[in-house]
C-alpha cells in the first residue's frame, strides 16, 4: 500500500500486473476446475462451499477481482493504438466475464451489468447504445439458457417452491439481515454509537439461534457465526450512525468527483455494489482491494484523464 501510495508516473504497468495476476489465477482455478469435473464427470456451480474450496480466492472476491480487471483492461485498450495490445486486452476482458459467468459470481455479474450500461451511454450515442444493449442482453439469455449452475443460483429453480420462498429458505443473507434489522429495532439499540463489533457478532448468533428452526440449519449459521455480510448494516450496528454518514459520505463524494470520468467511476460503483452484500473492510483481502482502488482513483493518472464527452 505505500509503495502504490507514493507518486508513480507509470501506472500502466501496475494495472498489466494485476491483469496478467488474474488472469494467471483463473487459468489455474480453471485448471482445478477441469481436473475436478473429469474426477466426478460434473459439478454443481450453485452451491457456495463447493467451488470456493477449489478456487483460489472465494467466489464473491474472485468475482470483485474479475470486475476491477475489466476495468483496467478498458482503461488501457481506450489508450493505445497498438492492435496486438488491444486484442490481448479484447482477450483478457472475454476471459474474465467467461469466467464470472462459469463460477456464477452473481454480484460480480449484476456489476458488470450495470457498469456496461453506464459506459454504452457515455462512450456511444443512443443507437448504437442501444443495439449493445440489446446484443448483450441476448448473449447473456442464451447463457442463463446453457447454464443451469446459472439459472439454478441467480432464480433458484432447482427447487420445489416458488422464487420469493426460495430466497427465504436459501438465502443465508435473507435470515442475516432480519436479524441486523431486528437488533437495530431493539428497545435497546444504540444507533448512535452502535454496539462494538464484538457485541454486534453475539446479538447476530443469539438471532440465529432464535429464528432458526431446522436444528442442522442453525447449528450452521451458530457455527459459521455469519456478520452482517453488508458493510453499511455492519458500520450502523457496529460503530452507529456517525461512521455510517462517514463512509458514505466518502462514497457519495466519489462519485459527485469521478461522474465525468468512465473508469473512476466505474471502480466506486463497484466497492458500492459489494459493499452491499459484503463486508470489505472486514476481510485483508477486502481492505486490500479497497484501498488499491482508492489509491488508483487519486492517482495522478486518473485525474489527467480528459472528461468522457458523448459522440
């Protein structure tokens, strides 16, 4: 972190770095992907545990990795004119949405959407906007059409019940949240100071123990003992309202700064997407990736860049 902090006139070769580094963790998570489908002849992509047992990083940070990486790579091929460097970059950029796609990162897949969305409107006029718009649209039905492990984890349609009681029963942030929201409706919460991690971590597995009902489902979210998996929830309960404000309001002044500026922006938009189903600054890895963006947001690189004008 100091070394990327001090005043580097060549960031180009910061950001090939960590795209040549995730392109060199995918093709080995690949690998162990492969391996692992030739053993067992399939595998299912929908269940958590499974596949961040073979990946090198954890789905949801693999995914958070993958998205950064598009990013720069976007970076970099809207500034050179050299053709082989642009096609390694085209490469680079269809590997890792390939790969979001296979490891079904769901946040990191939603991010990408949303980040396409705002670059066609920005770097293109409205047809031809437009008409990406709707090309990626059919590319990624025909995905969801292909993919089970992708149509099973983003609708759950491998089970019986309908989709909204499919979250509830499956979705170990629908149970997380209730019990964020009812500690914060407490008649002794303290949403202007919080309650200190610690406690914050034994008021979520008191919750878990009595909302849950199926035993062997309790015992696991006791056993995991599950934070709030939502950075915002975790500063309100944790550290009160005041350090809520603090934090967004570094977000929200991100974003005011960085709104004429395509790859600024998009790296705030995507800390602010999994922020929301994440806890970042609770992770090395998280706080890691949170300051790099920081640091490449200020950077003197970023701020030179001329303002994106529509066409």
């Amino acid at each position: 972190m100091a070394i990327l902090s001090l005043p580097i006139k060549n960031y180009k070769q910061i950001f090939i770095s960590f795209i040549i580094a995730v392109f060199i963790s995918i093709l080995i998570s690949s690998f162990s992907i492969i391996n692992l489908i030739v053993e067992q002849g399939s595998f299912d992509f929908s269940r958590g545990d499974g596949i961040n047992s073979i990946l090198i990083n954890e789905r949801l940070y693999f995914g958070l990795l993958c998205c950064l990486s598009i990013v720069f790579s976007l970076k970099l091929f809207n500034e050179t004119t050299n053709i082989k460097y642009k096609r390694a970059l085209i490469i680079s950029i269809i590997i890792c949405v390939l790969f979001t796609l296979t490891i079904v990162a769901r946040m990191a897949i939603l991010t990408l959407m949303i980040v396409f969305l705002i670059r066609a409107f920005s770097r293109l006029n409205i047809k031809k906007a437009i008409v990406s718009i709707l090309a990626s649209f059919v590319i990624i039905v025909i995905f969801f059409s292909v993919n089970k492990n992708l149509s099973q984890r983003f609708f759950y349609s491998d089970q019986k019940n309908e989709f909204i009681e499919n979250i509830k029963i499956w979705e170990p942030r629908y149970v997380i949240w209730n019990c964020c929201l009812n500690i914060l409706n407490a008649p002794n919460s303290n949403i202007l100071l919080g309650h200190g991690f610690k406690h914050t971590t034994q008021k979520l597995i008191k919750c878990y123990s009595e909302v849950v009902t199926k035993e062997k489902r309790k015992n696991w979210f006791i056993t995991k003992g599950f934070n709030t998996h939502n950075q915002y929830l975790d500063l309100l309960l944790s550290y009160g309202i005041i350090a809520l404000l603090i934090f967004n309001i570094l977000l929200v002044y991100l974003i005011i700064v960085s709104r004429k500026n395509i790859e600024s922006l998009s790296m705030v938009l995507i800390l602010l997407f999994f922020c929301t189903i994440e806890n970042l600054l609770h992770r090395q890895l998280g706080v890691f990736l949170f300051s790099i963006v920081l640091i490449f947001y200020n950077s003197e690189y970023f701020q030179t860049e001329k303002s994106i004008k529509h066409q």
